[in-house]
C-alpha cells in the first residue's frame, strides 16, 4: 500500500511567491544538485568481521554469507557539480564514514537552502525536511524539481543546545519503503553568527554523521531486484530465517565495524550529529568507548534514540586509540551495528587532583533465588504465585523455574581475597548488582580483578571515565598487543589491575546533579556475560560535594541504585550448566530440543530488579523528608525499553519533573525525589508486559516528624467519572488522510469479519461533570477522543477530585503518579462501581515546571490502576497539567501567553487486553451471525489499534492551530514493548525542554509538553504520525489545519 506523507497544503515554487518564507537577504543562498540513484551496495565491503578481524562465524553469518548475504541494491541521494548532473562532487576525506548516506547540507539561520533534485530512480520520490514545509512536489522518474526553502530561527538552536543541529531530509512518498532503500541525508543549521562561509559552525573542529537502522531489505523498493526470482528455499533457508538475514544491523549502510573510521586528534572538538530510522526493532542505545560527551549540559557516554529523533552532541577528545562505537541493544550487538573511531595524538598529562581509590573485585559463582520469598509480596499480605506467575517460577520437568547458576562481581578487602566486603543490611536491595565503586572527580581508581571461579573468561569494562588500552577490558581489533591486551580475557584464577582516571568529563555536567552514573560490566562476549549477571553501578561526584572518605554526595540523604533488565537465562554464560543442574534427567539431545521450545525460552526470561521479581526485592527503605537520590540503569535487547516509575513522589530528572523515567538498553538516568508521605509503594516498569511478569518492587517509606506540605491553601476540584461507551476508530469510514476507501491492509484493522472485530469496540473512558450529581458532562473538544478531560492546576495548590465509578463490572480508582496524597496507596482505595470517592492530591512546587522552563508547564496521566494493564487499554487514561504558580489566567484552566492545549495520546490500544474483549467478539458475532474465529492468525493483529487519541488513519477531527498563536500539545505514551513513539508535526520543529527539536520520544506512562507555532509557509492541512514505520502503515496519523484566522 502507498504510505504518503505529503503536507496537504504547500508552497509550489514559481506559483505563489507571496506564500514562500520569509526572505533571506541578510543570508547566503546555498544551492545544492542532488540525484537519486540507484547503487550496489555492500554493508561488509571487506568481507570480514572488521571488529576481530575474522571471517564471520556463528549467529553473524546469517546476516553476511547466508541469504543474499551483504550486497543489495539501494538508492542514494548523490551530490552533483551543477545541474546537467554530469560529474558527481568529490565526497571529502572527513565524510567517507557517511556511506549510504547523502551529502550533509549546511546553514546558518537567515540561509536559503535551494536543492535541485532529481530522480533517476524507476519510482517517484520526493525531498522532505524534518521541521520545515516544501512545496507538494512529487519528483517522477527521468524528471527534476527545485526546493528551497529560508532558514529560520525554530530551525536552529536555542541556546540550550549546541551551537548547530541536525535535522533529517529523505524521500517520504513512501516513507518506510524508501527509508530502507537509503534515501536518507542529514541538513546542519548553526546558530546565526555561529557558522563560516560554508555555514558551517566555528565552535567545532569537525563533524560526523551517524544514523542507526536496522535496514529491513524485505521492505525495500528493490525487493524484486534483489532476490531476482530467487526464494528463501532456494537459498536453503526457512521463510523466517530468510526474512531474518535480510535485516541489515547497520550504521550510515555498514556492519560489524566495516564503516571506515572517522578519526581525529587529541584535543579536537567533536560534534556527533546522530538520528535513528526505522521499526519497532530500532530502539538504539550509541554507546562510545573511551569518551563521553556533552548533551545540551548532561555528561554521558550512551544516547537513547528511537525512530525519527534526531541529536548533536559534542565530545573533546582526550584519549588516543582506535576506540568501539556501537548499539548497545544485544540483539543489535550481535548482528553487527558496530563500528570504531580513532583518536590520534598522545594522552595528555593527567592532573590527580584527588585521591587513589582502591577497589578488589572478583567474578564469583553463586545460586540465585529471582523470588527468595517464594510468594508474590506485592500486595501488603502477599499472595501464592497464579498461572501466570508459574510461567517463569515454577520448576517442572521442562522448566528451571526461579533458581539459576549465576556471577556476580563481589568486593573484597584485598588483594588475597580472602576476606569478603560485608554488604550493609541498607544495601542488601542491591541483590545481584556488583558493589557501587565510588570516586570524585580528580581521583584515580586502581580496580584489582578477579576471575575466582566463573569457568569462562570474563572483564570489568567502566563506562564513563578515562583508562588507556591496559584498562578497557574489551577485546576487539584496536591495534594493540601485549599487556595492553591481559584485560581483555580474564580467565579463571587470573587477575589483572587496571587503572581508571576520574577526570571532568567523567564527573557531573553543568545540568546535572552532583553526581552521575555509569555502569561497569563484562565484556568478553557483552550479551552473555551481562546476562549471567556481571553488572554494576559507577558513581562519580562532583569534587566540592564529595564526602572526602567515602566520595558520596553530601548533598542528598539517601542513594538507590536499580537496574532494570529481561535478563534472559537462555543467553548466559551457564545456560548448559543450568539445564544439566537443574533438569538432570533430561539427555543431550532432549535438552537441545527443549532450547526451541517457544514456552521453554519464555520461562527462561526474568524480568527482574536487582535480580528480583515480584517484589521480593528486599528492605528498600527510605524515610520521610529524604532527598533521595535514583540511579537507574538498564541492560538487554529489544524488549528492554523501560520505565520506571516510584509512586512515593515526583521524579526530577533532567532538570524538569517526571512522574516516569525512560530507558533503553544500556542507558543509564539520575533522578532526585523527596518522599513526603509514610506508607508503602511500588516501584515497577510501566511497560504492560514487564508489569505482568513481575518487574515491580516496594519501597517503605518510614514515618519522621516531618509534617506533610499542606500546600498555599487554593483548592481546584474536578468532577470525573469513568464511564462505558461504545468507541469507533475510524467514524469516517475511510481513510481520512488520502480520502481513499481502506485498502487491504488497512481492512485487517476497520472491517468486521470472522477472523477480525472491526473498528467499533466498547471502552471505558474518564468523562468531566459539572457538578456531584453527575448529571451534566463537561464539553470535551472532539479531538481528545477516548483522552480523559485536561486537568489543569497550579503548583501549591491542592487539587481535589471526586470520582465516580460508572462501569458495569469493574472495580476502578483515580491515579496520579508523582503527586502527593496523604492516603497509604497512591491515589486512595479501589472505588466499587456505582460508587464515589473523594480524592485530594498536594501539589507541591516541585511538581511544577522548572523556572524559566519552556515549555511552562509539567505533565502528567492520571489512570485508573486497579489492574493498570486492562484499563488502559480499555481507555482510562487522561492528561493532568501543573503549572507554576500565577501562570494560569484568571478563573481559566488556560496558562498565561497560550492560546490553547491538545493532549495527544499515543498508544497501540491493545483491544486482547481489554476487559471488553468477549463483549466486543459477541457484538461481533451477532452482525455477522457467524462465530469470530479468535484462533486465526489475523484475529490478535487485529485487535491492536495504532491510535492518536483512540482514532486511525486521520479519523480524528483536525486540531486547528492559527498564524502566530502558541500551542500546547500534551504527548502521552502508553502500552506495551513495541509502544515507543516519535510524533512527528509536518512542517514545524517542536519545543522541548527549551530546545528546538524535530521529534520527542514517548514511551508508556510518559508525557511532556511541547510548544507548537503554525509552520513558517502556508496555510492548510499538515500531518501528524508516530514516525516508527510500523505504526505509521498501521494508521497511527492525524492532521492539524493551518488557518489565518486569530483565536477568540
């Protein structure tokens, strides 16, 4: 199917100058001659494993030498002298690392970009820029066109971000399919003023461009091309294993460190620019080895991306070497997303302006217990394991069950080590994590390690700080020998010493706290050595706030540090010493059998905290009036995208307040939060499938004398229930964005059949009355769909809600996470249907927006949570703002200098969970007098509807948003593992957090808010879509009007 995404409305160049932008006469005009051509390409030119210098071997070669192997056909936008595009432009030495990629276009703001384009290519194609309109031109075969374009200022920086940044041009006639061919390039805009004659910025002496994608060559234009009649059976593969081999793990079209190395001197000043594409699969954590960067004033050496962002990041480089870049996501690891840089030059002197920090490590065998408890604690009483507990706990002929052969870093006292370091009963939540290794910035760290008894080699690799080659603990191709090669495999009995140097850019930025994490782990074979469970916490502290003893910061009270991971059995280094313990009876041939079995390998994934499940993680206490310090980490695959939420209070991370973190694997986050109310909370994932297999733990929060904030004495009341309707995702009955009945595709999620449910669902959703007789709804916008009501209330004031439960045959409740109730369970006791509760949430200052933050207000979704899971994928879920106090106007829920706010709810409402799903398969049945076949392949796929506030494919009604008027949408996320969004406004950047921004990333249980102005260009209709390929084919799209008329 055609999957346009073409503004509606556009400039057409030499048609209406008057609608064109503003003018550029105080800047250059930038022309550039781009083709789009066809290409062999190959992602392993060198026909080797560059990363060990090796053929490819085991799990690589179905990605290199089996299938097609790594030589495909591709498109490119290759850059031309003039316009009769008869002699390509050299591509420059520092710019043979962008591949596949097309020509970087440079700016300064004031600019005008002018791109002549054209197709050579046997389809049509277009030239779109993330943030900026063009003209509605489609470039045919054999033909050419002209776009141009002024840069203006909500194109480049603020000044929170670095003096330039990247935005993404590409072809999106067909966006997924033209994505994958390669039609991909990257526009630079610096600051005005901040760029030379190239436009280029002055502060940075050189640039490099990454984009990460998993290239889906199955959903390539030149599919046909490639396999040339070819079928999985003639390459003597499955159909499955064939579709496999051609997912091409890549960055800028290589794999396993085939890209050639982008390289620089100590000394320089590196701008990254780097942007994820693709597909639910392409969640990417960019990790550096050696150095770490600065991101808009937080130090790190990992980036989460997710399809459609796009960054720039700066990095001084201070280490020489030939150092491994990579996706720190395992599956992505093993298919080959990896490449290196090198840093030439010698290490400059290191000024030791602390102290040396003495650690003895060793890697140690032990028996853990996932669930010591053996009961499910998560209720205050606890509860035996159920069914679906016993997927991964019990112990059968054909399960492990809950106890595992594992290793773990354990401290000791000394270099004998004899004598392990007793771990204090405060710390005992810590579980399988190694010891927390401490140091302040200015220290040196001197780790002496041990492989004790773990029967495979094994390292300790740091992230974060500085170590030369003898301390990496990472063994790949980086050009050294001898001992700068003994930390690299650590086998059984042997010890190595390494040395890590704590220097500023190892320590906390300007925007974060006082201190900052990074993770430490093995390295050997990363994804089997984590997962047998050789991890670790590294905390570095500013100088100034470092206790001198123990390097902890002394301006917090209490430090929590979890790690959050599906650590999958299956994966370890023990997975055959595990089977042969613990299922003894089973033969070789039997328990290589048993490996394949779908239900075996799902009871081998332990979705666990610190090592444990179900709240059996033990004695996390903090007391009252605590500031207490997060450090939370996350390791995995493409499963692993989490986020954490602690009831017990507002999150501050990043400088702004979140009721929810967001992780992906190999991403590590600090977050500060002030329980103010006794009791007892959870702490758990809000991924619906991490919730279920029992990623959740509890935190007491101890009674102190410490009175609860009554707040500034305002009060704002709202009157919500939560009510039953019967919802249709497409009311149009077509495709609201092309205006085309549904075509194939599109009928498995809007037909009713007897294999597929339709479009029409019964849901529950919150409404808003006028008063507490529930008598009279509140008007709602028809935009927010099955969205809740906006709650807007100031900081310092109490919001109260009187709920009333509507539904037939569900207990419900009102939940706000990160606001204080002084009720034992967040959001008070479950509410009987028929019946009312009153609820009163303290709305202290730092649930507010930070001061001076733009956008000027914080975000939250209030839910019901009495089975989280179930309702809200049934549609309890709703927007709640805080703004700072006096931002509202008066007697309004509308802040001051906006003009209007959207909430925009993102979410695969997954209609299998709803606890409407027999009542909407019998309303199903009885208009088709026939029995719905919930076995069928279709039926699942079905029911899992990519909706914008409850709508497909433009059925939502257009939000209007005028010239010079200021919006404010409300992006929430909610689901389950594939629920990761980009929202994409066509035509206009987004601000976020004080910065201009193509795209925001949303996962389940987030939300923030983003300042949206009309586009610089005409009016009329613009799209909005969730930017992950899969969620944009599958109707995941809306649109907003531009209009000139102003506001009432």
């Amino acid at each position: 199917m055609a999957r346009t995404m073409l503004v509606g409305t556009l400039l057409v160049l030499g048609v209406s100058l008057a609608m064109a932008q503003s003018s550029a006469a105080d800047g250059a005009t930038r022309t550039h001659y781009l083709r789009a051509e066809a290409v062999e390409w190959d992602y392993a030119p060198s026909g080797i494993n560059q990363c060990n210098g090796a053929d490819f071997t085991g799990d690589e070669a179905i990605f290199t030498t089996e299938g097609l192997g790594t030589v495909y056909k591709k498109a490119v936008f290759r850059e031309y002298t003039d316009a009769s595009f008869a002699e390509p432009r050299p591509r420059p030495a520092e710019f043979e690392h962008m591949g596949l990629l097309g020509p970087p276009l440079f700016a300064e703001v004031g600019d005008t970009l002018e791109v002549v384009l054209r197709n050579d290519l046997p389809f049509a194609i277009n030239f779109d820029v993330q943030g900026v309109v063009l003209q509605n031109g489609v470039v045919n075969t054999g033909e050419a066109l002209t776009y141009r374009w002024t840069v203006e200022d909500k194109q480049g920086p603020t000044e929170d971000q670095a003096s330039s940044v990247v935005w993404l041009y590409r072809s999106t006639v067909d966006q997924p399919q033209h994505a994958n061919a390669g039609l991909l390039g990257p526009v630079v805009v610096a600051r005005k003023g901040a760029g030379n004659e190239a436009g280029r910025a002055m502060d940075v002496d050189a640039e490099y461009f990454l984009v990460l994608e998993v290239w889906n060559e199955n959903d390539s234009p030149f599919l046909g091309d490639n396999l040339a009649g070819r079928t999985a059976e003639d390459f003597g593969l499955e159909e499955e294993d064939f579709e496999e081999s051609n997912l091409m793990h890549g960055i800028n079209g290589y794999v396993y460190c085939n890209l050639p190395p982008p390289q620089s001197a100590v000394g320089d000043v590196v701008r990254w620019h780097v942007v994820a594409v693709g597909n639910e699969v392409d969640l990417h954590t960019a990790h550096w080895h050696g150095h770490t960067f600065n991101f808009n004033g937080n130090q790190m050496d990992s980036l989460h991306l997710i399809p459609g962002v796009a960054y720039s990041l700066d990095m001084t480089m201070d280490d020489p070497g030939t150092w491994l870049l990579h996706c720190h996501v395992n599956d992505h690891i093993r298919a080959g997303m990896i490449m290196t840089y090198t840093v030439t030059g010698q290490l400059a002197e290191i000024q030791r302006t602390g102290v040396l920090r003495e650690y003895f490590i060793a890697a140690e065998m032990v028996n853990w217990e996932y669930v010591p408890e053996k009961m499910n604690l998560c209720s205050k009483d606890g509860m035996p394991f159920g069914e679906d507990e016993n997927v991964f706990l019990e112990r059968t002929e054909t399960t492990i069950g809950s106890e595992y052969l594992k290793a773990r870093y354990v401290q000791y006292t000394d270099a004998s080590f004899a004598t392990p370091v007793e771990r204090d009963p405060e710390d005992a939540y810590l579980g399988l994590l190694g010891p927390i290794l401490r140091a302040a910035v200015g220290d040196t760290m001197k780790i002496t390690f041990m492989n004790k008894n773990v029967l495979h080699p094994v390292t300790v690799h740091p992230h974060g700080v500085l170590y030369e080659k003898d301390s990496e603990g990472t063994p790949y191709a980086d050009g050294t020998s001898g001992d700068d090669k003994l930390d690299d495999f650590v086998e059984q009995n042997q010890t190595v010493i390494m040395t890590w140097h704590v220097v500023d850019r190892a320590g906390p930025g300007k925007k974060d706290g006082s201190s900052v994490l990074w993770m430490y782990h093995s390295h050997v074979d990363e994804i089997a050595d984590t997962n047998t469970g050789l991890v670790g916490a590294l905390i570095v502290t500013r100088a100034d706030v470092a206790d001198p003893k123990t390097a902890m910061p002394m301006d917090v009270d209490r430090e929590v540090v979890l790690f959050f991971s599906v650590i999958d059995e299956a994966e370890s280094l023990l997975f055959d010493d595990n089977i042969a313990t613990f299922l003894p009876n089973l033969g070789e041939d039997e328990a290589e059998e048993l490996k394949e079995d779908e239900g075996f390998q799902e009871s081998n994934l332990m979705h666990q905290i610190n090592g444990f499940l179900y709240c059996n993680l033990p004695n996390l206490v903090v007391s009252q009036g605590q500031r207490v310090r997060w450090y939370v980490m996350a390791l995995g695959t493409e499963v692993d995208m989490h986020t954490p939420n602690m009831q017990a209070a507002t999150l501050v991370g990043l400088g702004e307040p979140e009721e929810t973190l967001q992780l992906i694997a190999g991403g590590m986050t600090v977050a500060d939060s002030v329980p103010r109310v006794p009791g007892r909370f959870q702490i758990a994932c809000r991924i619906a499938d991490h919730i279920a297999a029992g990623m959740v733990a509890v935190l007491t929060v101890e009674a102190s004398n410490m009175a609860v904030p009554q707040g500034n004495g305002a009060v704002r009341t709202y009157f919500i229930s939560a009510d039953e309707v019967d919802w249709d995702y497409t009311p149009f009955g077509y495709d609201g964005c092309t205006g085309e009945p549904f075509d194939e595709d599109q009928l498995v999620f809007t037909e009713t059949t007897e294999t597929t449910l339709g479009s029409k669902y019964k849901k529950a959703v919150f409404n808003a009355y006028t008063d507490d007789t529930f008598t009279e709804l509140l008007p709602k916008d028809p935009q927010y769909g099955i969205v809740g009501p906006l709650i807007v209330v100031e900081a310092g004031a109490t919001l109260r809600v009187l709920f009333r439960n509507n539904l037939t045959d569900q207990d419900a409740n009102f939940n706000v996470g990160g606001l204080v109730t002084e009720n034992e369970v967040l959001g008070g006791g479950v509410v009987s249907p028929g019946g009312t509760q009153q609820y009163e949430f303290k709305v202290l200052e730092d649930a507010g927006p930070c001061s001076g933050c733009v956008p000027n207000t914080a975000s939250y979704i209030y839910t019901s949570t009495v089975d989280f899971v179930a309702q809200s994928n049934a549609g309890l879920v709703g927007p709640l703002l805080v703004a700072a106090p006096g931002a509202l106007k008066p007697n309004s829920s509308m802040v001051e200098g906006v003009d209007g706010i959207v909430p925009l709810l993102f979410a695969i409402q997954n209609e299998n969970e709803s606890p409407y799903l027999d009542d909407n398969i019998a309303v199903a049945e009885a208009l088709l007098n026939s029995t719905v076949d919930t076995e069928s392949e279709d039926f699942e796929e079905s029911n899992l509807m990519h909706a914008v506030n409850g709508y497909l494919y433009c059925n939502m009604p257009r939000i209007k948003l005028y010239k010079d008027s200021l919006l404010q949408v409300v992006l929430m996320g909610m689901g389950s593992e594939t629920d990761m969004h980009v929202p994409i406004f066509s035509g206009a950047p987004l601000v976020h957090r004080g910065q201009n921004v193509a795209a925001v990333q949303v996962m389940p249980s987030t939300s923030f808010v983003v300042d949206l102005t009309a586009p610089v260009g005409p009016t009329g209709v613009y799209d909005i879509y969730c930017d992950v390929h899969d969620h944009l084919s599958a109707g995941m799209q809306a649109q907003y009007v531009v209009a000139d008329s102003e506001i009432l």
